[in-house]
C-alpha cells in the first residue's frame, strides 16, 4: 500500500529481474445515506421512560437515531405503540414503514408476547419473518433486537423469575434463527453494556430512561454504520433534552400504571408460570 493505492509487482520482459511498480487505485467504499427512518415496535419503541419537558410527549430511541443519522423530520415515521406484540408489527405498522420508503426500519418488539398465555415462538419466528421481507422488499434495512433477561431488572418471586426467564430465552431463539438465516443485523440488548445497571431503566424497570435510550441509539447506530450507512453524528450517551422523574412522578406510575399492568399480566402469566413452578418441584 503507498499513498492510499495498492502496489502491485509485476515480471516484464526482456528484463526478468527488474520488476516494475504498476498503480491501481483502491477501490472506494461509498457510505449509504439514510434519509428515511422509521421505528417499529412497542412501548420501548414509542419512548416510553424518557418524557420531554411540559408534557411534551416521549423522544426514546428512534428521534436519537434519526439525529445522528441525520434523517430530518420529514423522514421520521413512528407508527410503534404501546401494547404491540410481534403480529401486531406485522399487520399494523409495516403497511405504513412500506409506503413511507424507509431507508432503514428499528424494530423492537417481542416482550409483550412473552407475557401472554398464547405464546408461540415459532408463531413470533414466523411473523419476523414476513417483516424481515416485506421491508426489504421496499429497499428497507431492518434492525431487530433481541432481549436481556428481564428479571435481573425487574424484581420478581422466584417462580415467575424462572418463567420469565425461560421464556426471554425462547423468543431469542426464535430470533436468533431468523437473524441468522435473513443474515440482518440484530441488537443484542445481554451484551449492551451497562444494560443490567439501574442507571439505564426508568421508575417501572420496563422501559429505558433517557440514558437507556441512548444507550440502544448509540447500539443501533454502531450496527448501521457496521452495515456501510453514514453516521454524521455520534449519538452522546450524556443525557439533556429529557425530564428526570419526580419522587411523585415514581409514586404516581406505580399507582395508576404499574400495579394495573403487573396484576393484568401476572394473571396471564401465572399458569405459564405455575408449570415452571411443578417441573422445578418434581425435579427435586
């Protein structure tokens, strides 16, 4: 290599033992540029656990992206919301990811259906699937995640801990199988670091704070730019633009939110759950 170029040698004749230096330019790698972004998903994907200022809503993770990508705000779409299970991204919001032209498409999804006493991993493998071609069948770059062991975060009794655990472990499986044989790049939120500090998750211990948030921009962007797009400007994991919760505001969630939401799931989860508990007992 001299000056950017590689060197090659080359034998001429009639002078074998005099070899000549011939110049051929290094190819040059041109990075894609992201104008159109759009976020997919669930709660995490609206937002939810880093508020704005005045009651301004959720930012998270996808205007985060969109900045160091710099999408402008006519290229943004979230059509994620809170609830969405893997289906629910298939037929809801993919529809409006294909007719909005993305570039590229974060999708995070696939908790909410860990909760739920239907659930189908292969069911989930499937539905991934079908997004994975859809989006790309519009051009779309797709970026999955898959999960961290949620009961480290969230304090649970040790039977549900094991249910959860386990059932964390088989939608990343399915996951797994689906990035591996669609070859996109996928998030790996286990291997996020700094992803089991308490620092990164909001009051409830569901959703990222602000500094969560940035966390899995600066995790998405890496893989963006691990995939030839251009990232102008580096996400900052230094939190500002956000609202630190209130000691009210923490009081506030648990009463109106969190404890509805554990009892509605806990009494989903429980039978699920109750079978963890009767294999643990036999195996003893």
């Amino acid at each position: 290599m001299v000056g950017g170029v590689t060197v090659i040698s080359v034998e001429v004749t009639p002078e074998p033992s005099r070899p000549v230096l011939a110049v051929v330019p290094e190819p040059q790698t041109e990075l894609k540029q992201a104008r159109r972004l759009v976020v997919l998903g669930d709660s995490t994907a609206v937002g939810l656990g880093d508020p704005l200022p005045r009651r301004g809503g959720w930012r998270g993770v996808g205007p985060l992206v969109a900045a160091a990508l710099g999408v402008e705000a006519g290229g943004y779409l979230n059509p994620s919301f809170t609830g969405a299970r893997m289906r629910c991204v298939l037929t809801e919001q993919v529809p409006a990811a294909v007719a909005h032209r993305a570039d590229v498409a974060l999708l995070v999804a696939g908790m909410n259906d860990t909760l739920r006493p239907d659930f189908d991993a292969g069911r989930i493998a499937g539905d991934l699937t079908e997004v994975i071609h859809r989006l790309r069948e519009a051009g779309t770059t797709v970026v999955p995640v898959r999960f961290h062991d949620h009961s480290k975060v969230f304090r649970l009794p040790p039977s549900l801990k094991r249910a959860l655990s386990a059932r964390v472990a088989e939608l990343n499986a399915a996951i797994d199988e689906v990035v591996a044989r669609e070859g996109v790049p996928c998030l790996d939120l286990d291997r996020l670091p700094g992803a089991y500090e308490l620092a990164s998750w909001s009051v409830d211990r569901l959703h990222p704070s602000e500094l969560g948030h940035r966390m899995l921009a600066e995790g998405f962007t890496g893989l963006l730019a691990g995939a030839g797009f251009a990232v102008p400007e580096p996400v900052s994991l230094t939190c500002s633009g956000g609202v630190e919760p209130s000691a009210a505001g923490h009081v506030g969630w648990l009463v109106l939110k969190g404890i509805p939401w554990l009892w509605r799931r806990g009494r989903e989860f429980l039978p699920y759950a109750a079978v963890i508990m009767w294999n643990s007992f036999r195996a003893r």
